[in-house]
C-alpha cells in the first residue's frame, strides 16, 4: 500500500450524504399526491390525459411537482404543501428570480444571479425578503454571505430551477422524512436517505493521498477541475 500512495494519486468520496428515515410508527413518508387532492396526478409510466392536472417525480428526500395545466400555478402548489409540518423548503422560479418558502419557519425570500451579494465560492445575488428561509447569514459591511445548514444553497436550487423547462416546484423534507409520490414510489421507513439541500443529504467524506494539491472548494462540481489539473501538470 505504501509504494501505491508513493506512485499513485488517490481519491476516495462519495456522490452525497444520508440522512436517517424515522421508524414507519413515526409516519415518516409525506404522500405528496394525497397532500395536492383533488389534483389529479401522472401515474407511473402513463402518457397525461386532460384529466391530469400535476406530475409528481420523488427522489427519496426531494421531488420535482410539475404544473401540467394553465390553470395550475406553482404558487398554488405550494400554498398547499406550506400546509404539511414534514416538509422543509419549497422553491420555484418566477420570471428571473427564484423564490423559496421556509415551511417551519414561515420565512420566505427571493433570489437572482447579480453583484450585491457575494459568497464563499465567488458566487454574487440579488436577494429579497429572509434570508433565514436558507439558514444564510448576511455580513452588511461587506456583503458577504456565510451558508448555514443548507451548503451553497443559491447556486444548487438556481441550478435544479434552470435545468430544464416548464413549471415546477422543488420540494424537499425536513431531517427523518422523505417524499412519495404515489403507493408504489420506493420507501425507506427506519433506512436512509437523500436529495435535500440539507448538510446531512450534502456532506460527504473526501480523502487525498499522492498529491500536496487540493480543490479550490470542497464541493463535487470542484472536482472536475481539480482531476483535470492533475493529470496535465
């Protein structure tokens, strides 16, 4: 193992975190299609019929809700799901700002890309409203943002609200829940799992060995350019 290390550049990590799934007696899973009745959800594997007013994609802790109809705004989906105690954030974007709503805390906010706010990555915000709807602390004197429990929040949720087109939400759990979309959408009652922007869905281990370099920032998108630089220096 010694000569390894000495002749090879080694990096072990992870794609992500786990955050822990309460026992099926806490009543851990949030329905989401029960929770938007009398909305009328895309069955798995089915083509939307006139009938069919939302789709619902879950991903263990995180799910993308569509508006398939006009008459159907995000802002009304997310009026109703404000309503459910397990849920944490919701967001979607209106024009060019994305907004997010804070369900434990009753804490709303609004964001773009601009240059009034700068934070830890060289990323720089415009942002409206509170700011605690992202667990993020503002530095007035030097416009600096410090991320709390959420890492780099802003640029992860303007990245999910940009990456494809129509109208949809973004909605994760709170710690010990997850997200389904319909009876048969996978569960892991007293498992684990993942896909929230919270720092125990995020966090994972990095280990280097072989090289003194290290990426710029400890996120994943870093690491691109963080193995390219070693394997042209």
């Amino acid at each position: 193992m010694g000569q390894a290390i000495q002749e090879v550049t080694w990096i072990i990590t992870g794609d992500s975190g786990q955050t822990g799934i309460g026992p099926k007696e806490e009543n851990p899973v949030v329905r989401l299609d029960e929770l938007l009745q009398p909305h009328v959800a895309l069955s798995p594997g089915e083509h939307p019929t006139p009938e069919t007013d939302i789709a619902i994609c879950s991903n263990e802790r995180m799910a993308y809700i569509y508006a398939l109809k006009p008459s159907i705004t995000v802002e009304k989906l997310a009026e109703r799901l404000k309503q459910e105690s397990r849920i944490d954030l919701i967001a979607w974007r209106s024009g060019q700002d994305v907004h997010v709503l804070n369900q434990e805390h009753g804490t709303k906010m609004r964001f773009r890309k601009g240059q009034t706010w700068t934070d830890g990555y060289n990323q720089r915000w415009e942002i409206e409203g509170d700011m605690k709807a992202l667990d993020i602390s503002a530095h007035n004197d030097s416009k600096q943002l410090t991320y709390g429990e959420y890492p780099d929040p802003l640029a992860r949720l303007w990245a999910a609200l940009h990456s494809h087109e129509g109208e949809y939400l973004v909605v994760s759990a709170k710690p010990k829940h997850q997200l389904a979309g319909n009876s048969t959408s996978p569960k892991h009652p007293g498992g684990g799992g993942h896909g929230s922007l919270h720092a125990t869905d995020s966090l994972c281990p990095l280990i280097i060995t072989g090289t003194d370099k290290r990426p710029k920032h400890l996120r994943n998108v870093d690491m691109k350019r963080f193995l390219i630089d070693l394997l042209t220096e």
